[in-house]
C-alpha cells in the first residue's frame, strides 16, 4: 500500500462528501446513525489534514507540517476515542447507554492527557518523514506513567471495544475490520502506527456508507404503537 499526499488527499475527495451524504441519509433515515454516519466525513476531513502535512513537507514548511500535524493528532488522540463510544451509545437501547457514556469519558481523558501537553511543551510532537508513511512521535505524558505500549493498548480498548460488544451486529462487523487494521498494522507498520491504522480506519469507514445507505425508514413510535 502506497502512502503520500497523493493517497491521503483522494481518501479526503473520496470520504468527505460520501460522509456527507451518508449522514444526510442517516438524517432523514434513522437519526440514531447519524453520529455514526458522519464518522467517513471525519476521516476525510483527517486524511486532509495528513495530505497538507505532506505538502508542507514537499515545500520545506515546518509551520505548515507543526500546524496539520496538532489538526492531525487532535482526530487521532481526542476525536476518535471520544465520537466512537459516543455515536454508539444512540444505537443502544437506554439500559446499556452509561456504559458507552464511559467509554466516552475514558476517551476524552485519556485524549485529553496525550494531546493537550503539545501546546504546552514544544518539541513533544515530532514528525518525521519516512518512506511513503509519516511517523507521528516524539513525547507522549502517559510514557512517564504507563509507557507507550499499555497506553496504545488503552487506546484502543476505548474505541473497538465498544463496537465489538454494541447490540447492533453491523457496527459490531465494522469493529472487527477496524480490530483487523490494528493488528495488520502492529504486524507491518509499526514504524508509522498512527498515521497507518487511521489510514485504514478512514478506509474502513466506507463500510458504513453501505451500513447507513440500507437502513430502512425508523417508523415513529406513535405509528409503532398504532400498528
């Protein structure tokens, strides 16, 4: 698999308005998918971020790399572990909400944790280009406590666990494809690991294009009540 800007700025072409419509369709659909529909739009608009990184290290511009970079780890460390638990939760029935509710805020700390201490501490996010990938690292707050293994462990406990055990079976699939990057990702790509698995999960992300595109029309609860 080929990575550079090339590949990064069409997966946003390809994302954003798919996303958008997916969402759309969500809407006016069953509107307990729409956070769930607008997840391919995110990842569009994050591939985009990685395709400006690119460039403004085509064009020897480390204020253009510094500036998507912070826009690229803000999806990568505080989005993800945040929306994914909480779109979830509005597909549950309402006995298993706080669940995902704390996943959510688990998520949110812990991306508070990794991501709010880059614009504390310069020189703690440190891209580097390698070939065909781009390698996001430097200094992480949890490595003082944790390291950075339990913490990559952590994280992604916080965003596919609560798609592998969610009632609905389709999201449920969508949690093994992104558990599949993971390990794909550990196993050959370790050198560029956040910026490869959010590649594939942005790829990933189309699957729910087809999961929202078939949902059928939720009948409001008076109808259901009626009939």
């Amino acid at each position: 698999m080929c990575f550079s800007a090339t590949a990064s700025f069409t997966a946003a072409v390809v994302l954003v308005p798919a996303g958008a419509l997916t969402a759309r369709r969500a809407y006016t659909t069953d509107r307990r998918y729409l956070a769930i529909g607008v997840l391919p739009l995110l990842f569009g608009l994050q591939q985009f971020s990685e395709g400006m990184v690119w460039m403004g290290g085509a064009r020897q511009a480390p204020a253009l790399v510094a500036a998507f970079s912070l826009a690229y780890m803000f999806f990568a460390w505080f989005l993800w572990p945040v929306w994914v638990p909480f779109a979830t939760l509005f597909v549950e029935p309402s006995r298993r909400r706080p669940l995902y509710l704390l996943f959510a805020i688990a998520g949110g700390t812990l991306g508070g944790l990794q991501y709010v201490p880059y614009f504390a501490h310069d020189g703690w996010l440190v891209t580097t280009f390698l070939n065909r990938a781009i390698a996001y690292g430097g200094t992480e707050l949890l490595d003082f406590v944790v390291g950075r293994n339990a913490t990559y462990a952590i994280y992604l406990f916080i965003i596919t666990a609560p798609l592998l055990i969610t009632s609905d079976r389709r999201l449920r699939v969508f949690g093994v494809l992104v558990s599949l990057v993971f390990v794909t990702t550990y196993l050959f790509f370790r050198f560029a690991y956040i910026s490869v698995f959010c590649f594939g999960g942005a790829l990933m992300s189309l699957y729910l294009v087809y999961v929202i595109f078939r949902l059928k029309p939720r009948r409001p609860a008076g109808d259901l009540a009626a009939a």
